[in-house]
C-alpha cells in the first residue's frame, strides 16, 4: 500500500523542514518504510550523494536521520540562485541549465514529468512519502506552474497538514488565507500551529473559530524551540549572538554551502559578519574563513568595495590565519576567469594572490564524495600527516596553483597550505570533529560542549510525540 503525508506551510521558514523530518523520524519508528521528498527546493546549501548527484542539503538531511540512503529521487529539482534573476537548474541531481525565472516557468511541464518520475522510483523502496511543500501553496499567480505544492498532494490524492508560524504574528490570518485560496482545499486535514510562547489555553477562542470556519482541526500547538539545527537557507541565517567569537566568516552575498560552518557555530566557536569588525585584531580574530559561493566573482569584488579584501590581505601579512573554502580557495589564488558565464555575468577578477596560479570556471560541474588521506601537518587545525578526512566536492572551477603544499594525497589540488594561508574544495571538513578539536586545542577556546545533532533531533521528537495529535494523524494515513 501507499501511503503519503504532505507538510504544507503558510510561508517560508515557518518550519517545514524540521517537521518534515521530526514526523517523518517519528512515522518510521512506528514501522512505516517511509522516504523524505520535495519535488522543488530553492537553496544554495546542497550536498554530494551516490552517483556524484547533488540534492538540497535538507533532503540529506532529512533521509539521513530518518535513518536511509539519500537518493536524488527526494529532491528531483534544485534551484541554486546566481544573480540577475537567474538560476541553475538541477534536475536529478545534475545540473540542466541556466534560466531566468521566466524562462524556468516555461518548464513546467517537462520538469513535473521529472518529479512524477521520482515519486514512482521512490515508491519502488519505500511504502510511505513525508512530502515537504516549498514557499506557500496559496500564490495564485503560479498555479499554472507549481509542481511542489497541491499539484503534488492532489497527484497522489495526499492529506495536507498546513504550518503557521506564530512568532511571525497574524497566524490566524495566514491559516484561514491560505486555506481559503489553495485549490484541492478539501486535501488539507489539518493545521499546525508552530513556535508558540506562553500558554497554549490563550489560543483555544481563535482554534475554535478556525476550526468552524474550515471544518478543519488544529492537530497541534509547538512551543517554541531554539533547536540548533543548521539553516537551510544561508540567504536567511542569523548573525546569531554576536559576542566577538574568535573566527570570523565572511558572509557573502551567494554564499553557498553555509552548512559547512555549523559545527563551528554549535561550538560558540565562529561569527559572520558583513563588514570589518570593530575588535579587528589578532587578539581577537583567530581566523578567517571564506566561505563557498554561487557568483565568486562577483562575490569578490563585492569584498573589494567594502574594504574586507584589503582587510583580509593586511590580516594575512601580519601572519593571520585564512582559510578558504571552494570558492574562498579560488579567491586565495592570483585570478579567477568564468569565460561562458556559468557563475554570472563576469568574465574574470583578481585575487588575492596568495597561491600563485589561477582558476577557470568550466562548464561541467564537480560533483564528488571524498575520503581522503592528508600528507600535511597543520598545527592550526589539528591535521596530522596519515589521518582520513571526509567530505565531498561541488564546484565548476579548476584550479592550477603552484606554491604551497598539497594537503591531500589522491589529488594535489583539492587543498593546498602554505604558512597560515590554507585553502581546499572540501565541503563539510569540519565535520569531522578531529578539526574541531585541534582548532580549540591550538587557540585554547575552550569549547562549548560537544554538541552533537541526535540529541537536539531527540528533543524535537519529544516535543511532536507531547503536542500533536497522533491518534488523528494516523486515522488520515488510512
């Protein structure tokens, strides 16, 4: 049998994916075969899985502590923003193409083909589909297009569970809005209401009236939680607590693979900022991190404009430490050269000069997981010569650098360091807790605890099992 649950939300960010997976974790231990999906998702922070396929990192995410192989068939379109309205397509894990959002739009029908594709293929493993809708179902200029909303419940004729954030305020409104302007309304079976404060009681005037004007019940009123889980969206991290921590990220405007830094920020360890901080020395920054991004170039001269680039270059000269990540590798090199255009609309920009050499940006795309053996001692981020690091490669640039040394045996250029200068194109390299730790070891941060995520997915569980209705939640699947 078939089974299928979709999570629709009243707007972005109101908490769509952590449900998703908290539900979808807490569906799989009751014994259903189940699979996270999202037909569209729109995000910069994505990962390499089997294959060298991309997905959304939220769909990792999600299937990894749901306890399955991620497969490319739960996010069969990716959208990774690049500028000027415009987006890479992927489609299956691979990258299909640029377009603007106009020109994306005259795909619809071939892409909702792609997605029907990957909900058959799912259903040849798994029993049960925990759908993630994208933005709100509710935008009645798209209707035409849409292929990750009601088209999707109304395909495999799917209950709808519709979240309201009450934190944004108007919850009520958002509700009874969106209910009232979807189509296929009769699908939705019930409303969340999610990051409540205070005393739940307050709210049963408004859920009654709610529930007699839709016929629909509330099925559950979360508290609000600050879970530390990594933003899906690096467009709409917070700057968090802005306590002059000792690592300092550069957040870019198309920075992507934000994800890589939170094992830092679960350690009080790092901060972004946008700008040269006013504590700008060595005493109290400790390190700079360029991060990945989806338009380098332009990100780069955006670095120039504010002043951080040459910063960045005096912090480095008077023996700073720098890191680059992918695209912060580039940038660390003499030049970065984009002659079709892939990233955006220039065609080449200065570096900083570090590495002699240059990147050019090619037309196919690095998709890799890596388990790499390092041949470099690096005392700052307690690397020994011999260790395996883990992680994965996304980038379209290839780069020929020719001093410093290579870190990594199997491949000179996917990281190189020289002094205090380090660069790789190794996303997720401080999940790997051995760099965690020598970093707080070599500047002695004395760290946080040691966070780990199965705890907070634990306490989230905890909260769907006290406030949701269970007993109504599993008399809609039947």
């Amino acid at each position: 049998m078939k089974y299928s649950l979709m999570l629709q939300g009243t707007a972005s960010s109101v908490g769509k994916t952590i449900l998703t997976l908290g539900i979808g974790r807490i569906l799989a231990k009751k014994g259903y075969k189940i699979a996270p999906f999202k037909s569209q998702n729109m995000s910069l922070n994505s990962r390499v899985i089997q294959d060298r396929r991309e997905i959304s990192w939220a769909q990792y995410f999600q299937a990894f502590f749901i306890g399955i192989e991620p497969s490319f068939h739960m996010n069969p379109v990716l959208l990774k923003p690049i500028g000027n309205g415009k987006s890479q397509v992927i489609v299956h894990g691979k990258p299909w193409r640029i377009v603007s959002y106009k020109e994306y739009y005259k795909h619809h029908k071939y892409l909702w083909k792609k997605v029907i594709e990957s909900i058959e293929s799912l259903y040849e493993s798994y029993d049960f589909l925990i759908i993630e809708g994208a933005g709100s179902p509710a935008e009645i200029n798209l209707y035409k297009y849409e292929i990750a909303n009601m088209r999707v419940a109304k395909y495999l004729n799917s209950p709808v569970f519709l979240i309201g954030d009450i934190e944004r305020g108007g919850v009520f409104a958002s509700l009874w809005g969106t209910w009232n302007l979807v189509e296929n309304k009769e699908l939705i079976k019930g409303f969340i209401i999610n990051k409540f404060r205070g005393d739940p009681s307050i709210l049963s005037p408004g859920l009654e009236k709610l529930r007699s004007w839709t016929k629909i019940p509330v099925i559950g009123v979360l508290p609000y939680i600050d879970f530390k889980f990594p933003e899906e969206d690096s467009q709409i991290i917070p700057f968090l607590d802005r306590r002059n921590r000792p690592i300092k990220i550069i957040k870019l405007p198309y920075m992507s693979n934000s994800t890589d830094f939170f094992p830092l920020f679960s350690h009080n360890m790092a901060e972004y900022i946008t700008s040269i901080p006013l504590n700008s020395s060595k005493k109290d920054t400790k390190m700079i991190i360029l991060p990945g991004s989806r338009n380098t170039i332009h990100d780069l001269l955006w670095l120039k404009q504010n002043g951080l680039f040459s910063w960045i270059k005096e912090f480095a000269e008077q023996g700073g430490i720098i890191i680059g990540i992918c695209s912060g590798y580039q940038m660390l090199g003499e030049s970065i050269e984009d002659p079709y255009n892939i990233e955006g609309n220039y065609k080449a920009a200065n570096g900083f000069g570090f590495f002699k050499g240059k990147t050019v940006i090619k037309r196919e795309k690095n998709l890799k997981e890596r388990s790499v053996k390092t041949i470099s001692n690096i005392d700052f981020l307690g690397m020994k010569s011999g260790e395996i690091i883990k992680g994965y490669e996304i980038h379209h640039g290839i780069s020929s650098f020719e001093n410093g040394k290579p870190i990594f045996s199997d491949d000179i250029m996917l990281g190189r360091v020289m002094g205090n200068i380090f660069g790789t194109y190794l996303h997720g390299l401080f999940e790997n807790k051995k760099i965690i730790y020598g970093i707080n070891d070599f500047f002695d941060l004395n760290l946080y605890r040691d966070f780990a995520l199965e705890e907070e997915i634990e306490k989230l569980e905890d909260i769907l099992n006290e406030n949701l209705n269970w007993n109504y939640i599993e008399s809609v699947l039947c």
